[in-house]
C-alpha cells in the first residue's frame, strides 16, 4: 500500500509525526526523496505536492492520501473520506477591500473574484446564481483587489492575519477545511487501508488523554472511583506484599488538575501522570 503525503510546507511535518505515532515509521525519507519505506514491508510513503495528493490517489498511483480537504473539492475527485485528522485547520473565505462597498456575495455579480481556487470559487457562486468572472492567480492574492486586478478574493486563512494586514474584510466562508485521509472508493474497504485506519484513529484518540496510576486502601477504593472520570471504570488490581491496590485510569487532559487533588483527599497515593501514544477504543 503506498500513503500519499505532502513533502514540504506547513502539512509535512505534522503529517509524518503522525504516521510515526500510528506505528509506520519511515526509514529512509531523506529529504527530496520520492519514495520512502516503512517498517511495514507493504506499506511505503509517496511524497507529493499536497495539491497533487488527490490526483496521485484518483489514479492509483497511491492507495490513500493525506492532505487538505480544499484540495480534494479544488481537485474535483471523488475520492472517500475515510478520517478527519485533526490538524491543518483553515477556512476557504469571500473577502473584499474593507473601504470599499462589496459586503454580501450578491454585490459581486458581473464582477472579478481572484483565487488560488478557481473550481472551488466557480462552486460557490453558482450555487448562489451568482455570476462572476473568476481570475485565476498562483500567489499573493490578497494584492489583487488593490492593484484593480479583482473587486473581492477567494484565500485560505488560519488566523485572518493576512486579510487583517492587507485591509481585507471578510464576506463570507466559502469552506471550511482540515488535514484528511481519503482513498478511492474501490479501495477504502481494503485491509490494509482499514488497519491505517484503525492505527490513525487510536492516535487521534489518544490526544488530550492521559493515564493515571495510583496506589489506594481499598477501605478507600469505592471513593477513589466516584472521582475518576475515565472511559468507563478504572483496572483495579491487587499490589503484592500490600494491603493496597493499584488503580490505572484514562482521563481528560484538562480534567487532571482537579482529579489529582480529588484523589488525594480520598486517600489515593503515588499518583503517576504518563502521556499516552495511542488508545484503541
């Protein structure tokens, strides 16, 4: 199975940590490579531009892809969503100069919109019968509406920094995006494809998660437990040599703070905090 990846930019490294997380880790993905192995002899890395993912994955040149969900609609391939990752967030948005006096969609009729996107663009507009001319740019395309290139812009931004700097007022969202994992359809159901699946997702689930250990009385046991708000019941198991016994519990990240004071107040001790790696639920 070969996982198609972005090989630069803000997707790269983020994208490859994961897949180290899940268990695949990359053996020689020197940098400029194509190709990379994994620890898996059936499963390799491809490295591609992230526009390119869904094209390389709608051809078969890869089994599944990761990459942005802007760039499967901008790609027009229909391709399955097979998991949302969690990261590389954005929003596609309609913005126009923050003086001037385009403020609702509707006002761009007979006018220029400026993108990166221009399928994605031409998908919103018409869907609101909305006719526009859709100027196609590679870059800078906050610049267009003050050079009389454009009337208004379809960008991506993280934080509306950019728009903020370039005195552009956002319309309206056009899309609103993440990092994915998509595949062909014919292919989503394959075994391989679902165990990357399962792998991937014991990873996002373990995110914000950590694991409690802690000795407790079992006098004191029935209180330790109606403070613990863990998936389900703690493991309670027996400590040798001791009247105590050992409890292990997974609980929110944020809930820790205040479990951990609980927990001594009820008698529990040598409470260990520990990050965990994955959690298959």
């Amino acid at each position: 199975m070969r996982i198609a990846v972005p090989n630069k930019g803000r997707l790269h490294e983020p994208t490859v940590k994961l897949l180290e997380r899940a268990g695949l880790h990359i053996e020689n993905g020197a940098d400029r490579k194509l190709y990379a192995d994994t620890v898996d002899p059936d499963v390799s890395i491809l490295f591609a531009r992230a526009a390119d993912i869904p094209e390389y994955v709608d051809d078969g040149a890869a089994e599944v892809g990761i990459t942005g969900l802007d760039q499967v609609h901008e790609s027009e391939s229909e391709l399955s969503e097979l998991l949302d990752l969690d990261y590389g967030r954005c929003r596609l948005v309609l913005a126009a100069p923050e003086d001037g006096d385009i403020t609702e969609p509707q006002q761009l009729e007979g006018k220029k919109v400026a993108t990166e996107f221009p399928n994605i663009t031409e998908q919103y507009f018409r869907a609101q019968n909305i006719d526009t001319e859709i100027v196609e740019v590679t870059g800078a395309t906050e610049l267009t509406p003050h050079v009389e290139m454009a009337d208004a812009i379809v960008d991506i931004t993280s934080t509306g920094t950019t728009l903020t700097v370039n005195r552009l007022g956002v319309i309206d969202e056009v899309l609103s995006s993440s990092v994915r994992l998509f595949a062909r359809e014919e292919t989503a159901g394959n075994e391989k494809v679902q165990q990357l699946v399962t792998a991937l997702e014991s990873v996002l689930a373990a995110n914000d998660k950590r694991y409690l250990m802690m000795n407790v009385d079992e006098e004191n046991l029935a209180a330790v437990q109606d403070v613990i708000p863990g998936l389900g019941g703690p493991t309670v198991m027996n400590v040798a040599g001791s009247e105590d016994v050992a409890v292990h519990a997974v609980v929110d990240q944020q809930q820790v703070f205040e479990v951990i004071n609980d927990l001594k107040s009820e008698g529990a001790t040598g409470i260990l905090v520990t990050e965990i790696e994955r959690l298959v639920e």
